[in-house]
C-alpha cells in the first residue's frame, strides 16, 4: 500500500506541475485570471509543496535542511491553496460578496498558520513537524474547506453544463472537463479526510495501509483527471466528441 500511495504521490507532482506550467503559459497569452490561479494553485501545491514534503521527511537529511523544507512546503501549501479557492471565486461566485470574503479568510488563515510553521522550523526538532496537534488540524481544515468548496462548486456547475448540453447551449467537451475538474477535487477531498481522520489517531497516515489504499488510488485519479481535462490526447478528445 506504501508503494501505491508513493506512486499516485509521484503522478501527481508530474501531473499537477505539467497541467499548473501548462495552465499559466495559457494564462500569460491570455491575460485571463482563472488561468493563472488555478495553474499557479496546481503547480506550488503539486511542483513545490509536495517534493518539499518528502524531502521534509527524509530522516538521513540534516536537520536544517528538513527545517527549509518544511517551510517552503507551508509557504507553498498557504499560497497555492489560496490561489484555488481564488479560482472557485472567480469561475462560480464572480459578482458573490460573501465569496470574496472567504478567499481572504482563509488566505489570512493560511498566513497565520505559515508564520506559526515557520516560529516551529526555527525552534523545533524535525520530528516534531508531523505532531497531530492545533498546527495539524489548522491545515486539515483549512485543506478540507478548499476541497470541498470546489468540488462542491464544480459539480453544480458541471450539472448546469449537461443540462445545457442536452439543448446544444454547450459543447461536450467543456461539460466534461468540469466534471473532470470535479472528480480531481473530490479525490483531493478524500485523501484529505482520510489523513485528518487517521492522523487525529496519532499514526502517521502514510504507514497506515487502509490511508495509504484510499490516498493512492484517490491520488491516481486526481492525476488523470487533470491530465483529462487539461493536457487530454487527441483520441480522448475524440471520444469526448464523439467523433471516433
């Protein structure tokens, strides 16, 4: 079970980076704000803030260097997940008050839980990164909150999108990226729920086999579904069409 959630933890720091690099290159072509959030979210959440998490692990690597990168994981935890439910704001709630206040809340949340990592990379012991104590459920919550805004967000509007598709008011192909979209959050959702539940136990998520099962195979569908919807090959858009 370790090796599948080492392996879904690999595909998608590949495929959250490609589809993030991907994402903001449309966005800088563009100029559109959707892009650049969701492309900067994936890309420092996936291409930063996991490799620096398995470096922060990593029990033969010296002291500070596990500090750093405990940092620059919650900097880059913090700053993506902010850019996501950014995003959220911007496709679903656009003219909401109330969303705007939320993007906010939760980016001064972030900030605050930041600068409480970086007070403990500073003074404390590596081993004392991983505790299930206030700082863990903080950033569970604050995942949680973000994966389940989103999916909830991107499944009404993917429902608004089949019906209107049934009426020739939208193409195939953008109903199904949503529901792509929605499939990776949800995943994302899971694997989040199952490491706050397993890890307010006191074990460590990744040696429990049943968090390890759920965040492998939660972790693999969130990569092809932003491989899908975003960077999706010639014979899947053609499926999606109809067309073979």
């Amino acid at each position: 079970m370790a090796a599948l959630a080492g392996f879904a933890t690999l595909a998608f720091i590949l495929a959250g980076s490609a589809v993030g690099i991907r994402l903001l290159r449309l966005a800088a072509t563009r100029g559109t704000a959707p892009e650049r959030s969701i492309g900067r979210g994936l890309f420092l959440i996936a291409g930063v803030a996991y490799p620096a998490s398995i470096v922060m692990r990593l029990e033969s690597a010296p002291d500070p260097v596990r500090s750093l990168a405990f940092g620059i994981a919650m900097a880059a935890l913090a700053i993506g997940s902010t850019y996501l439910v950014a995003f959220a704001r911007d496709v679903f709630r656009p003219e909401d008050p109330w969303a705007r206040v939320v993007v906010w809340a939760m980016g001064a949340a972030w900030a605050v839980l930041f600068a409480v990592s970086v007070f403990v990379a500073l003074t404390a012991s590596p081993d004392e990164f991983f505790s299930a104590g206030p700082r863990f459920l903080a950033r569970q919550a604050l995942l949680l909150a973000t994966f389940c805004w989103t999916s909830i967000e991107a499944a009404s509007y993917w429902w608004k999108l089949r019906r209107r598709e049934r009426v020739g008011l939208v193409e195939r192909e953008v109903t199904n990226r949503m529901a792509l979209w929605c499939i990776a959050g949800t995943s994302s959702l899971c694997s989040s729920a199952i490491a706050t539940v397993v890890g307010l136990t006191g074990i460590d998520p990744l040696a429990d086999p049943m968090a390890s099962l759920v965040t492998g195979v939660a972790g693999l569908a969130a990569s092809a579904s932003l491989v899908l919807a975003f960077l999706p090959p010639k014979a899947y858009l053609a499926w999606v069409r109809g067309t073979t």
